[in-house]
C-alpha cells in the first residue's frame, strides 16, 4: 500500500480517539496545514473525543460525558460489523435517522435492568 502524501485529503483524516484528542486540545498537533478543517472519521479506533468533537466543534451542541461514551461504543460496535468507518456526515444520517438514538435508549434500557438485578 502506497503512503499518502501529507498534502492529500486522506493525510487530514483522523479516526484515532488519541489523535481527536489532541486535536481538540490544540489544533496544531495533528493538523499539518493549519487553514484546513481536520476531517474527522468514525470507526473501531475511535474515542469518545470523536464524538465529543462532532458534538461541540460541528454541531455546537455539547452534551455529557457519558453521552460520548455511549454513542462512542455504539459507533465502534457497528464499525466492526460493517467492517468499516465513518464520516461525520454519515454519523449525521445515523442520528437524522433515530438509529443511534435507538440503540443508546437500547443500552441504556440493558444496563438499568442489569443495575436492579440482585
């Protein structure tokens, strides 16, 4: 497989949560070309800083940590089926379309029953 080029659109993607994190930190650290938006995918390697940056730098709708957590383990679960990533616009669809919604209501609904459980 040949390397990207640092000026290529695929040397600004980022999936890695530690690489999102960093980003969100200081946009330097992982950006090379300062004046470009860092485009940020969705998938197995992904952090909550992944969802964390959807939510606040695209969407400028922040929620709570634990929000990003879920969302996080829901994205990377279908990741690993589909055996593929993510861009932030299809993310986008995927909650447009209630699924995402569907399977944290799902989850959450799972770990509350096994919290009552004795």
């Amino acid at each position: 497989m040949r390397a990207n080029p640092p000026y290529s659109k695929q040397a600004q993607r980022h999936e890695s949560g530690s690489h999102v994190h960093s980003i969100l930190r200081d946009r330097n650290s992982y950006c090379i070309f300062p004046y470009q938006e860092p485009e940020i995918w969705f998938g197995k390697f992904s952090g909550a800083s992944n969802v964390q940056y959807l939510f606040e730098q695209y969407l400028q709708k922040p929620l709570n940590r634990e929000q990003y957590e879920q969302m996080r383990s829901i994205i990377k679960t279908i990741s690993i089926q589909q055996k593929r990533s993510f861009s932030a616009e299809e993310i986008l669809e995927l909650l447009q379309q209630g699924i995402l919604k569907d399977e944290i209501d799902r989850v959450g609904t799972k770990r509350t029953e096994e919290r009552k459980k004795p």
